[in-house]
C-alpha cells in the first residue's frame, strides 16, 4: 500500500486522478478502522493532513459558510454553534472527544454510511457539497443528491469533497439522536429540524433509518403549512404529534443489531414531535426578546 | 531456567516508594506506569528474531471438516509453518476440567470462531495472507442452537457423543412444590419466565503472549492468564513435554473477568515456536478476542414461587438451563453456582431446583465475574419483587422477611456460619439519602445524554432493590490452595522482603495487599513482589474473588514462618528462650524487655526464606440427587439500591444512583476495594442495560466495541457505599472476597428501577429500548 502525501490541493486532486485505488484520508476515524479490521485493502492512501485550506472555514460575501471537508467536529461545536446550531449539535454526539477532535463532515461524507451523525442536518438545511476533480473542476452537489445508498455517494473516482457550504441558521435549529449508550454510540436513528423564519420553511432530515439519510418532504410541507407563524401562538400538541408521525412513515427502517425498524420508526416520530416543539419554543422566545427590545 | 528473556519481560515490582500495611490504602506498584502508558502487557513482549503466529477460524458454528489443503499457504513467501491438528505433538485435547476441546479442529467444528489451523511467518500481515490460502473443505450442518431442546429433546443432534447435558443438578429440599399440603400454605403463587443474554468479560487487553524455544527441547512461555498451574497441566500434555519443560511467567494482564481461565493462544504459540525453533507473538485482534475466549452463559429461568400472606416464601419451583456453546470449560461448576444459589439468600422449606448446563453450537460460554450466581440472582430478585407487588408489600420488606441470618441455612443445606446481617444492611441501604431530581439544564444527566433526546420529557423515575450472595473460593471439595514463598533479606544497609507467588495480578490489586501483608507481618517497609511464574507452587486461580483470601492467606502464612525463623535464629544467638516477641520498625521487640536486636543483625547471617501453602477448610460436592451438602468455602453478601430515569417514550435510561451495603469482613485497601466495588457494580449495569453478544444461528453479530456496548462514565452514576467489616473468623483478618458479589445484585436492582419507572414486567436482560417501547401509541 502506497502513502501519498500532497502538499498542495492540485497535487492531491493529481494524485486523485492518477490512483483510483486510492482512499483519501483526513481524521481517518472511519477509513483505520476499516484497515484494521482488514475489511479494506486499498492499493494506497491519500493523506490530505498537508492541505491548509481543508482545516479552515470562511464565509463568503453572502454569508454563506465555506466548511473546509477537514474542520474537525470539536472546531464546529465551538466556532459555529452560532451560525450552524443543527450541525454543532450533531457534532457533539459524534464518537469520544478524541475523536471530534480528529474527524470533520469529508469523512461523513466520503464514508456514506447511513449512520453518519451530520447528515440528517446537511439534507435539512440543504447544504451543498463541493467536490473537486483535476480534470472537470468544481462541481457543486446538493446534499439531498450526494447520497445514492449504503456507503455509495454521488462522487466520481477522480473527486475530492473540498467543502460543505451551509447557509447561517435562518431560525431555531435542533438535532437529536437515539443510541443504546449515553456517549460514544452509533445512531440506531437520528433526527434534524431546521425552521426558515423568514420564508415559513421547515426543513427535516432523517437519519439512520434508511439506505440513505432522507427529507420527509410531506413532514416538511405539513409543518410549513400548519405552524402558527402569524400569532406565533404556542404550539397545538396536535401538530407536532402529526409531524412526527409523517416523519416516521417517510423512513424506511430495518432490523439490526442495533435496533428494530419498529423501534426506529417510534422513535422518530417521538424525536420528529420533541424537536419541533422545541424548535418552535426557541423562536417564540426569541421573537419575545425581539419584541421586548423593540419596545424598550 | 529460561533461556533468554524477551523485552519488555515481567520485572520485580519494587514498592520502596509505598508504605502501609493492612487496612491502609497505598497506591498500587504498577498503577502510575499504567496511567502513563508505560505498563508492558503481554501484548508489547518483543524479541528481535520473534515471528508471528495467527489463527484460522471456522466460519460455521456446526460443520464436517473433509480436508485441509495448506500447500498454497506454506508456498507464500514469510511463512514458516502451517500447522493443523496432525501436528499437535501430545494429546490432540484440552479443557479446564473436562478434557472435550480440540488444539485444533479434528474432522469437526462445533462454534463459530473454532481454530482450524495456524500459520507463523515473519510478519503479521504476511500470515492473514497465508490463512486466507488455506482451503478447508467442510460439510455445514444445521447447528444446535436452542439450549432447551438440547435439554429435553431426545430427537436433538448430539453435539459431542456423550449428550448434550454437561451437568444436572438438582436441588431438593422438603416437600414437592405440588404438594396440596405446601400449596395450601400458600396465599399467593406468582410465576416467572427470565433469560439472561450473553455478557462478554470485554476486557481491554487482548488475547496475546510470546513463545520461546529452549535449547533443552522445552519452551519459555509469557502470557496473561489468571492462573498458570492450571493452564501448566493443560498445555505440557498437548506439546508432549514434561511439566518441568514448560516454564510459564504472567506477563501484563489487561482484565481478565473470567475470560482468560481457559486457554487462548498457549499451545498454538508453543506449537509453532517448537515447530520453528523462532520464538512466536500471537496477539488477537478485537474482533477475534470475541471468538478468543468464553463468555458469560446465557440462561432460561421459569420460576414459581409460593408464599404466604404475610410474605413469608413456601416453596421455589425452579429451571435453570444454562447455555454453555460448543465446550464444556467451567459449565459444570457454573451449574453448580447456579443450583447451589437458585434461591439466593432466602430461607425457603420447600425447594425444588433444576440446573442444566448443555452444550450446543452457540458461542462457548464458561467463567466470567459471578459465575451462574449472577443469572439466578436476576431471576430471584426478580421474583421477590412480583411476590411483593402481588402481595401489596415494599420491596425491602419482603426481602427482610425471608433473607437468611446467621445460622440460617441455604438451599443446599449449608449453614451459614459467618456473620450475616442482611436484613440490616437493606435498613442502611433504605436509609441512605434520595438522589435530587435531574438537573436538566444539562442534558448529561438525562436519558440520552448530549444526544438531545429529551428535555425532561416522558422521563420517569423509578427505584429498585437487589441482593446478591455469592460463594468465595473454590466449591465443591476443590482444594484451591494457594502457595507463598517469602524471602527477608539484607540489600545494602537495609532489610527488603520479597515476595513470590504464582498469583495473577489481572488489575484486581492483589499485589498491593501482598506488599501490604508482608509488611504488617514483619514489620519492614520494603517489599518487593516477584513476577508470578511457574517456578513456586500453584496459588490457584484469580477468580471466585479467592486471592485476598487464599493468596493473601499463604503470604500471611509464610510470613509466620519467616517471623519465626527470626525469632528462632535471635533464641540462638542469645542462647536463650523467649516467648513475648514482635517485629516492628525492623526491630526485634520483647513484650517484657523491649528491643532485643534488629532485623539486620540476624539477617547478616544469610536471608531467611519460607514456602507455605495455604488451604481453606475442607467442602462437600453437591449430592447428585438433592443438590445438599456443605459445598461452599465462604459467602459474601451486597445489596444495592439503584435510582434510575427512564424516557419512557424512547426507552432510554440514566442511571442516576447505585447506591451499595457490601460486607467484606475486613478492609484490606479501602481504595483498591472501591475499585472493585465499582468495577463489579458497573459489570453488572452494563448486562442490565446493554452489554449483549448478539447471536443468530449460532453466529455472532456484533464482534466489535461498536455494537458491543460497555458503560461509559456517562452511563455509570457516582456510587454512595456503606462497608461494612464482620469478620468472618475462618478467614485471613476475617474478610471476605469482594469483587463479584456487587456485579450480582446490580443488574436486579436496576431491571426493577425500570420496572418501576415503566410498569413493565420485563423478563430479560439487557434491557434494550425497544423492550420498553413496544406497544406504545404515544408517538
């Protein structure tokens, strides 16, 4: 097995293209233990350690943050809680604080596994995936698109994932996760709501209940349609009990070792209600302060 | 003598640097390299010209092996060696006590993760090269999985010739629970059906060692283990060598649980080392570890219980099958705990009790922390609380009602000799105070944790008791002595004792209270603990909780006769008798006359040494009809209290508090004990909630630290603990062992917190989440 260290981003992008059998590795929390346990042979690795640019975040004229593939989780929880509450608060359930401190989303991404922790809020607050190829350039993916199915991903073998770009939250944000333990636990499911103040906009993502992390779109449709945005009156238990159940019937769960798809499906529809109506409490309470401040 | 020692090689543990005797609590000798990263465990043994051996597993838990193919492994550049069971140089068969597994599959494998064959070559990677060029060519059956049926139909596959029943035991006391004479005692009959799932000792350090070739045709072998005399006898015979041929010394242990009293990688490293005159390393990886060792038995319990309407227990109707997998190793003494201990601590005058351990072509399941009393005990436990709910009676109280005093007897007959205040402990443990309600402005403290599962909402909190009994040191007429050779001798200008047994130090701390012991009986600082190897006697195992007890008991021993042999020599010296006298500070003291010399001058004539065994009292097996008999050395006794917040929505679950009365006769260590309290209290939170080796069609689906779960700190509560110190007077300082009881009454006291927060009658643990939600429409 070959190491190739490129110091520069063209260089890895060349390196890219000239090894197909090669796996890229940043945190390498996902890609060593594939190598330990022998389930992975490949004929080399990529290192991307040496490339500066994929450790940095930065925003862009229009506000939109530019996450570098290689941030690690432990840079997101306490650099971007603010702009990114849903993809800091994934983060904070990703493995021990060795590794947060190792792995960044490019791993998540790059590994495509149905478990990953921060998909369900990259497909809720459609975030975007730049992938980068020698030959084609920049290409950019919606996040609802780079998933085709278990551990696959929209990428080509000459590709690289540069960065993840994810607009500032545009309300109350919330992610929570079902695993067997109380730290350190791969999801049996997960679940990411995103609310759009401004455009009356719910986003969802479901995670760990299906080949691929999914939107409930007629969760997403019902919320929008059935919140009060107007009087910003509590929330009817009604509605968030029926959102949750439209999250629940858009996954498609199985049995496994670490749960059942029954399981999952209840699940879901609990976390679909509980975050909702907290999402929905964080904006009241905000729009109070803004009120009060208003009036002040 | 060893011919060549490798790096990183067991050295003398010098604890010059600590001071304190019996009761006190100094730091453990290997504690800080440990913290550091620094400790040598049998996984970092190196020898510069070593080569490394591996493992070919059988994929199918119940196949016919026709032929074994290794020419394409042995033509792979690196290899030197692959053998299969033709080239097992003695018997071709081992095991703990029955002598039923194979060095290497012969014609047949009976579990998954069965060794086949072994290769040796120069580098790890280059021999899973080579197995992967191993052909074997096997005939898969339809595997044995279902232990009941193993037991009672004649119809099932025998998975060796002679049965599926490794050991009946039946317990019979009084009259038959069908009785209409006992039954018409009764105000209530409550029934139960439990099982227990595989628990897995899931120590940290995996299965590893090196063997060394000898120019006298023998082998020097470094491995972690937890008792070398016992593997000594299994493993000469299988390499055809005298005993005195195969030189054992423990190397590093990372946890042991049980898990490491059969044997792993021994033979198979002794093999190939002699086969290629190169010493061999042999390390397993995790996922291997899982197929490395034997796990804890699952079990099916169907339990009828009557009583009257005062609570007082009638009669136990019982059936225990316990699962032991493709071999025999401890099953017939885990059967025994577990028939011995099918009621627990209760006084009940009627009893009938079944215990079957089978075999089946399941994951082999044998030793491990609590050792069939910790299935029965969640089982009891379990019915004591639906005999108090049915009665409209508090969980303590009916426990009271019926738990046995001093002087009480067990199932078995047997007398409980020793202090036992039960009943007393539980109004200590009632006693002490409620953990607050959950902060919930930090999500750690809330089922879920930072996952963000709840806010508080759907959490309930519920409360449970459960008691635990378990029997210390070997049973059933086994006399596990242990032996202690102690040397007193002059290094420079002062006097240094050390200390040598072939005791396994598995991170328990039984080379602190050694050093302690040797110092409160010869009354020096300096004491030096030997590295254990084959070149003193036995010292047993390091398991049934016995080290303090035997161990403790022959340094004790030997340190009497090394005490003596100074008071003889000092007689000597002064021509005359004295009969008043006691080391202290390195001085010889007279009651009467005070200091009479020190410890220098008498040893200025030579080192004084000691070898003493020590034994415990004699036991009794088990009558093979009414399961009656004296057969326990000792009992020790816990009672926990767990506190714990269920989302009853989710299923999830924090245990807030796991609060513990132990009695220990004797507080040896106060610091290395509440390790082990912990450590025993977690082991058994981790089987209540989540530790389960899953297995279908006698495959195993979560070989890995992903989906086999172990309590993080997260998941583990701070414990409050109360210890008590009745002496029992047949032991050394009256204390008792201490490491499993607490690992027994943990898991039934957090399955009924559960229950209590859920209203669920749930009869298996661990407790997953689905069991807590199934059903539900709350959604």
């Amino acid at each position: 097995m070959d190491f190739l260290r490129p110091a520069t981003w063209a260089e890895a992008l060349t390196a890219r293209a000239e090894r197909p059998d090669a796996v890229p590795i940043a945190g390498g929390t996902d890609v060593m233990v594939e190598l330990n346990f022998d389930r992975r042979r490949p004929g080399a690795l990529l290192d991307l350690n040496r490339i500066p640019a994929l450790r940095q975040w930065t925003r862009d004229p229009d506000g939109t943050i530019r996450l570098g593939a290689s941030v690690p989780y432990a840079r997101i929880i306490d650099e971007l809680r603010t702009d990114l509450p849903g993809l800091a608060m994934a983060s904070r359930t990703v493995g021990s604080p060795q590794i947060r401190n190792r792995g960044g989303v490019g791993g998540n991404l790059g590994a495509a596994s149905p478990a990953g922790d921060t998909h369900p809020v990259l497909v809720a607050t459609d975030a975007v995936i730049e992938v980068e190829s020698a030959e084609r350039g920049v290409r950019a993916i919606p996040a609802t698109e780079f998933y085709l199915g278990v551990k696959r991903n929209a990428m080509a073998a000459d590709e690289l994932i540069k960065a993840v770009l994810l607009a500032p939250a545009k309300g109350p944000q919330q992610f929570s996760k079902i695993g067997t333990r109380n730290a350190m636990v791969i999801a049996v499911c997960s679940f990411a709501v995103a609310l759009d103040v401004a455009a009356r906009k719910v986003g969802a993502g479901i995670g760990s209940a299906a080949p691929t992390p999914r939107r409930p779109f007629e969760a997403e449709l019902f919320a929008a349609d059935a919140l009060p945005w107007d009087s910003r009156a509590d929330l009817d238990p009604r509605i968030a009990t029926r959102f949750g159940e439209l999250v629940a019937a858009a996954a498609a769960p199985i049995d496994d070792v670490r749960g059942t798809a029954a399981y999952r499906r209840h699940a879901l529809s609990v976390m679909g209600r509980r975050t909702l109506t907290w999402a929905w409490r964080e904006h009241q309470s905000s729009q109070s302060c803004q009120s009060s401040k208003e009036l002040t | 003598m060893p011919t060549r020692a490798p790096d990183r090689a067991p050295r003398d543990l010098n604890q010059s640097a600590t001071t304190g005797g019996v009761g006190d609590s100094p730091t453990r000798p290997d504690g800080s390299l440990k913290v550091k990263g620094e400790f040598a465990y049998s996984s970092d043994l190196f020898m510069d010209d070593m080569i490394w051996g591996a493992t070919l597993r059988s994929p199918h838990p119940r196949a016919l092996i026709h032929s074994i193919d290794v020419a394409a492994a042995l033509k792979l550049p690196g290899v030197y060696a692959v053998l299969t069971h033709e080239d097992v140089p003695g018997h071709k068969f081992y095991g703990l006590d029955t002598r039923d597994q194979p060095v290497l599959a012969v014609g047949q494998v009976r579990h998954q993760g069965e060794p086949v064959a072994l290769v040796a070559a120069d580098h790890p990677e280059t021999a899973r090269r080579a197995l992967k060029l191993i052909q074997v060519d096997y005939e898969v059956q339809e595997p044995v999985v279902d232990p009941r049926r193993a037991v009672f139909d004649p119809q099932c596959p025998l998975v060796h010739d002679d049965g599926n029943i490794v050991r009946h035991q039946p317990v019979r006391v009084g009259a038959s629970p069908d009785d209409p004479a006992v039954r018409a005692q009764c105000a209530v009959v409550v029934s139960g059906e439990y099982e227990v799932g595989i628990q897995d000792q899931a120590f940290l350090g995996p299965e590893s060692g090196l063997a060394i070739p000898a120019e006298d045709g023998g082998v020097d072998l470094y491995v972690a283990t937890q008792w070398i005399h016992w593997d000594l006898l299994q493993i000469a015979p299988c390499l055809g060598l005298p005993e005195e041929k195969v030189r054992m010394t423990l190397s590093g242990v990372g946890g042991a649980f049980g898990g490491r009293e059969d044997l792993s990688m021994e033979i198979h490293a002794a093999m190939l080392a002699l086969r290629v005159g190169k010493p061999v390393k042999m390390v397993y990886n995790r996922e291997e570890s899982f197929f490395g060792h034997v796990h804890r038995h699952p079990a099916l319990m169907t339990y009828t219980y009557g009583a009257t309407a005062e609570g007082k227990l009638v009669f136990a109707d019982v059936e225990i099958v316990l699962d032991g997998g493709g071999y025999a190793s401890a099953t017939p003494n885990v059967v025994g705990n577990a028939a011995s201990l099918g009621v627990g601590p209760y006084v009940v005058p009627n009893i009938k009790i079944d215990a079957y351990g089978v075999y089946t072509n399941n994951p082999p399941c044998g030793a491990m922390r609590g050792f069939g009393a910790v299935q029965a005990c969640f089982a009891y436990e379990s019915m004591m609380d639906k005999l108090a709910a049915e009665l409209g009676l508090d969980p303590v109280t009916i426990r009271q009602r019926n738990v046995v005093a001093q002087g009480d007897k067990l199932a078995t007959g047997q007398v409980v000799e020793a202090p036992a205040p039960v009943a007393e402990m539980l109004d200590t443990l009632k006693a002490l105070p409620m953990p607050a309600p959950a902060d919930t402005s930090d999500l750690r403290n809330l089922p879920g944790s930072t996952a963000n599962a709840t806010h508080g909402e759907g959490v309930v909190r519920g409360v449970g008791y459960g008691i635990g009994v378990k029997n210390i040191c070997f049973s059933e007429d086994f006399d596990d002595y242990s032996t202690a050779r102690v040397r007193l001798e002059l290094l420079g200008d002062t006097v240094g004792a050390l200390v040598h047994t072939a005791a396994a130090e598995v991170g328990q701390g039984l080379i602190t209270i050694e050093a302690q012991i040797a110092r409160t009986e010869l009354g020096v600082e300096q004491v030096s603990i030997h590295p254990a190897d084959s070149s003193v006697g036995t010292a047993g195992s390091s398991s049934a909780s016995r080290q303090s007890y035997m161990t403790g008991g022959a340094v004790k021993t030997a340190c009497e006769a090394v005490r003596a042999a100074v008071f003889e020599r000092i007689a000597q010296d002064h021509g005359r008798a004295y009969d008043d006298l006691s080391l202290a500070g390195g001085k010889i003291v007279s009651h009467a006359e005070g200091v009479i010399g020190t410890l220098e001058e008498v040893l200025a004539a030579g080192p004084i040494e000691q070898t003493r065994e020590y034994h415990h009292h004699r036991t009794q097996r088990m009558d093979p009809f009414t399961g009656q008999g004296n057969s326990h050395t000792q009992l020790a006794f816990a009672v926990h209290r767990a506190v714990v917040d269920v989302d009853v929505e989710l299923g999830l679950i924090k245990v807030v508090a796991l609060d513990l009365v132990q009695d220990v006769g004797k507080i040896m260590n106060r610091l290395s004990l509440e390790g082990q309290l912990h450590g025993g209290s977690a082991q058994g939170l981790g089987l209540a909630v989540m530790e389960e080796i899953q297995v279908r069609d006698g495959k195993v689906r979560n070989p890995s630290f992903t989906d086999y779960l172990i309590p993080t700190i997260l998941d583990m509560p701070p414990m409050r603990m109360e210890i008590l110190e009745n002496a029992d007077p047949r032991a050394p300082y009256g204390l008792r062992g201490a490491g499993e009881p607490p690992t027994l009454s943990s898991t039934p006291a957090i399955a009924a917190a559960i229950r209590d927060a859920t209203g669920l009658d749930l009869r298996r643990v661990p407790i997953r989440p689905e069991d807590l939600t199934e059903g539900r429409t709350d959604a």
